[in-house]
C-alpha cells in the first residue's frame, strides 16, 4: 500500500499524512496500537457479547480495518500476548485467534455481508468449544 493510496482513500493530502506518521510502516504499528486497545477496550466494556460489539464497531467504520488486515498485523496478534502455557492450551489460543482474524477479514472483504449476530454467534460457538476443550 503506498502513501497516495492511503491519501486518496482518507481524502487527505500527503503533507497531512507525513505530519503525523513518517511511513506506511510507520502508520501500520500505530494502526496495529490503535486497534488492538481498541478490541480490548470493547471486551471490557461489554463482557457479555465482545465479539457482537467488536462486529458492529468494525461494520460501522470498516477502512482502519481493511488497512489492518491488508498489512497481515492480524498476523502478529495471533502470537501476541500468549502466555507460556502448557502447549495444547498454548497452540489452541493460536488456533483460535488465527482462526478470528480470517473469520473478519473474509467478512470484511466480502462488504459485511452477513449480519454482525450471524458472524458473532460463529465465533461464540468455536470460543466455547475451545474453552470446553481445554476445561
């Protein structure tokens, strides 16, 4: 992805971009930051249906999504953070969070065609599953 195109689809010129971040590398780990304390936050907030709330949210404002997605950062998440564990519960959360990050990023590319409740109640069964699995 480079500058201009960034530029182009924010409608803002690339003086206003370099203002603010020094590269597309640059912008893609404030991204990254952003969006992750972004997801936690919604978590937080809402312990009942995070994965409902974090849909919506990404329905409702799709581009930083589709930027986050575009540079694999959901990549990185999916080995973050995971504590030193025993190895099936270890390998079960890389699953899981591997398996999240495709499950919104085909919903994404496909314009959020299936409701955020369909794709919530998807991810809520395989989170379920894989907890049980562990227990």
């Amino acid at each position: 992805m480079k500058v201009i195109d960034i530029c182009r689809e924010a409608g803002i010129n690339r003086s206003s971009f370099y203002d603010n971040y020094s590269d597309v590398y640059d912008l893609a780990a404030n991204l990254k930051e952003y969006l992750i304390d972004e997801f936690i936050q919604k978590q937080t907030d809402s312990q009942n249906q995070p994965y409902l709330v974090l849909l919506q949210q990404i329905k409702q404002n799709p581009a930083p999504y589709k930027i986050f997605f575009k540079f694999k950062l959901q990549n990185q998440i999916a080995r973050e953070a995971i504590p030193d564990e025993e190895a099936s519960a270890r390998y079960s959360e890389i699953f899981f969070r591997t398996g999240l990050a495709n499950v919104i990023s085909t919903w994404l590319n496909e314009d959020c065609g299936a409701s955020c409740e369909e794709i919530a109640k998807i991810i809520e069964y395989y989170n379920t599953a894989r907890v049980t699995a562990l227990s």
